[in-house]
C-alpha cells in the first residue's frame, strides 16, 4: 500500500471520529511554499494579469505578503475603479470587467474589511446586479435556456454582494435555487462540482445573512441537496470531481453546521488526497492556489461576512500560525535536460482535419507545442487571456461560437484538467483538440 493509501485508509478509520468537515493539520512550510507560487504574479501588475482571487487566498489564509498585499490592492482599486466609474460611452466601456471579475474584486475589498459604499460603491453594486438581471433574463422565465455567462459567475456574483450585505431580489436567487434543485448544474451527464460549490458558499451566505427571508428554507434545502451532491462525485484517490474542484468544493462543505459521519469522512480523505499533491508540488495554476490557501486555513469565502479586521498583516515572522512570504531563493541549475519527446497534435474538428508529430523538450507545456506547431507545421490558433491562465479560443482559424468551447483531451477520449500553459504532455502522447458545445 502506498503512502496515499495508507493515509487515506488511516483517515477512514478515525472518520468514525469525525462528523464535521474538516481536513487534516496541515505543515505550515507546505503553505509557504504554496505562497511562495503567488510572489511572481503580484509582481505583475498589467492590467490584464492583475487578478483579485490573488489578494482573497491570502487574506484569507495564514500567509503574509507584507507591503506587496497593500501594493497590489491599490493596484486592483486603480483598474477596477477607473473602468467603472470611467465608463461613460460603448467606447469607454471596451475594457469594463466581466461579471465574474467584478464579483472577485468585490470580494477583495471585503478582504480588506471594506464595504461597497459611497459613489464608488454604489456604482459597484449597480453594476454587478444590472449583470445579474441580464442573466436572469437569459435563463428566461420557464428555466429552458442558460446564462450568457455560467452559473458559475451568476453564484460568484450574488456571494459577492452578500458578503457586502447587499441584497438581491428574490427572483434572482430562485434561478440559482432553480438551478440546484433541478441539475443543471451538469454537463454531459457529470456534475460540475465547481459551480455547485460556488452555489452552495452562495446560499451558506444568504443563510447567514438571511437577506431573503422569505426563501430562506428552499436556501437550507438546497445547501443539504448541494452538499449531498458533491458528496457522491467523491473518487477513489479522495478527491470531489477532479483535484482542482476540491478546494471549492471543500471551503463549501467546510461552511456546513451539519454533524454527519460521512461528511466527516469524505473531508478528510480530500484533504489528505490533497495535501498528497501538494507534496509532490503538482498545484501549479495561481486561480487554484488561490483557492486553495482557504482551506489550508480552514477558511471560506463565506467567512467575508466578518473578516479579522484586527489580524496585523505585517507581523514578524515568529507570529504562532503565520507564514510571511519573501521571495524565495532561486538556484542556478547544474545542467539542463536536453531530452526531446515526440507529442501528436491533432484537430478532427477543422476540414481537413490536422494531424503532426512535433517534437519539443522534455518538459514544455502544451502552450510550448502549439507554438512549435505553428512555427513549423502551419497551425494557427488564438487564445484570450483569463484569470485562469490563457483561454483556448480558435483553432486552424475555427472560433468557438456561442456555447462553444476548444477541449482539450489525451488520446483515447480523456479531458484534461489543466489549460494549456499548465499541461505538460509526456513522451509519446496524443493530444486532441475537440470543438465542442455545452
């Protein structure tokens, strides 16, 4: 039995032992070495690659960036203010902020115990809820059709104002309700365990703020129909989904007052299956750490209702339970790898459908493969940038339409989990890329 195993069949047995969600105590170099993955991104403060989700993880976690935390809300605060409150034609708003990333910046200044007040504040809000009538409308009165965004974004953007304490009508919530009750929250027959999540830390905060009142008992329902839901995709190695949907999932469950034996249990198998990974330093996209850093301090985002406004965020290093980041000391490598792996690319959903072998280092990303592709075996592609890392969104000249999306899978027929410039193929691998439609 491996060390994973044996971990995970340790855990079961002291589950009986644990009828809340909680995950196992985790090594505070562990986090730091988690932090130490964020320094080179708020380092980077372009407008495209400031990304609010940075500054939320370390509030909310044991980690501490000094004056770069202070720098890089200010950083946020210059480019969300000035889209918003600058935008006054079609023109000035090219640059306006989608809806998700609005709902995240919002929740960055709730990190930093403020509230969305004033003109500036107001103009947030109204903002973020004309998004979220917009969707309601996409989703239509009879529930058939989808939001032009995600659901994911519609419960992002309603936790976001919640935590703010700003309330919502009832008829938006309901979609989100309508949702969950309903599964619609799957895709090709299998939960999206992320935007099932994002609901659930949606309806814990509407639970406690208790700013639908009249809904509030088809909110619990929904929180246990949720919970009961992610539960089931728990897999074999632990984890809820897929590794990179445990986290949320996990600041979920976490927010449950519910005592079961099972959710006990299932946490504490997904805990160690991912404190397994972390180990073995796969968690490598700055959006999933993000997320992540929470949970390894037992925190969600729902915990945004009353931030510590009193923990000092500059304490000294000997802090009991506090990790203060400084930039990690880089050591030159001995020798470079000089392997080359052989990688097929193929794309059956252009005419005439491509297929070459190119060959790369041992090492690169799949970004690195269709940059050699298209060097040297006339592929073409385009991406767009996201929070998330850059977005697949053409291939061979073939945009992704409406409800459309370039996936990306390994031969035979398996979907990949990380995006393009996280994915590293190996030696002999064919990678598909599949339009397809949701």
């Amino acid at each position: 039995m491996g060390s994973l195993g044996a971990l995970l069949f340790l855990l079961g047995s002291l589950g009986a032992l644990a009828d809340v969600c909680e995950i196992p105590h985790v090594d505070s170099q562990l986090v730091e070495r988690m932090g130490q993955h964020l320094l080179p991104w708020m380092n980077q403060i372009s407008q495209e690659q400031l990304n609010p989700s940075i500054y939320v993880g370390l509030r909310l976690s044991s980690v501490q960036a000094g004056d770069m935390e202070a720098f890089y809300l200010h950083s946020l605060k210059l480019k969300y203010q000035q889209n918003i409150l600058g935008c006054t034609s079609s023109d000035d708003c090219k640059t306006k902020p989608s809806m998700g990333q609005l709902a995240l910046y919002m929740l960055a200044l709730r990190a930093n115990c403020e509230f969305a007040r004033g003109h500036k504040g107001d103009r947030l809000v109204s903002q973020l809820k004309r998004f979220l009538e917009d969707e309601k409308k996409a989703i239509g009165h009879n529930h058939k059709d989808y939001p032009y965004v995600s659901y994911y974004q519609y419960g992002l953007s309603i936790l976001a104002l919640c935590v703010h304490q700003k309330r919502v009508h009832d008829s938006v919530v309901k979609k989100l309700l309508y949702a969950v009750e309903h599964d619609q929250h799957f895709y090709q027959g299998t939960l999206s365990v992320d935007t099932e999540a994002m609901a659930g830390l949606a309806f814990a905060c509407l639970e406690r703020s208790n700013l639908n009142p009249n809904l509030r008992n088809r909110i619990t329902l929904a929180i246990r129909t949720a919970i009961g839901k992610i539960l089931k995709t728990q897999t074999s190695k632990g984890h809820f989904g897929h590794v990179y949907s445990s986290p949320l999932a996990l600041q979920f469950l976490m927010t449950s007052p519910m005592r079961d034996m099972e959710l006990g249990t299932a946490c504490l198998k997904a805990g160690a299956a991912l404190l397994a990974i972390l180990k073995d330093g796969d968690f490598q996209n700055v959006l999933m750490i993000s997320t992540l850093l929470p949970v390894l301090n037992h925190k969600s985002y729902v915990d945004l209702i009353s931030p510590d406004c009193h923990a000092p965020r500059a304490a000294p290093s000997s802090l009991l339970g506090t990790v203060v980041l400084e930039p990690a000391m880089e050591i030159p490598s001995q020798t470079q790898s000089s392997d080359v792996i052989r990688v097929t690319l193929k794309v059956p959903s252009v005419l005439p459908p491509y297929r070459h072998v190119i060959f790369v280092p041992a090492g690169s990303s799949l970004e690195d493969v269709l940059k050699k592709a298209q060097e040297l075996w006339g592929f073409t592609y385009g991406t767009k940038a996201t929070l998330s890392g850059p977005y697949l969104t053409s291939v061979m000249g073939k945009e992704a339409g409406e409800r459309e999306f370039w996936q990306l899978l390994r031969a035979p027929d398996t979907r990949l989990l990380q995006g393009i410039a996280e994915y590293t193929p190996k030696d002999g691998e064919t990678i598909e890329l599949r339009l397809v439609s949701w």
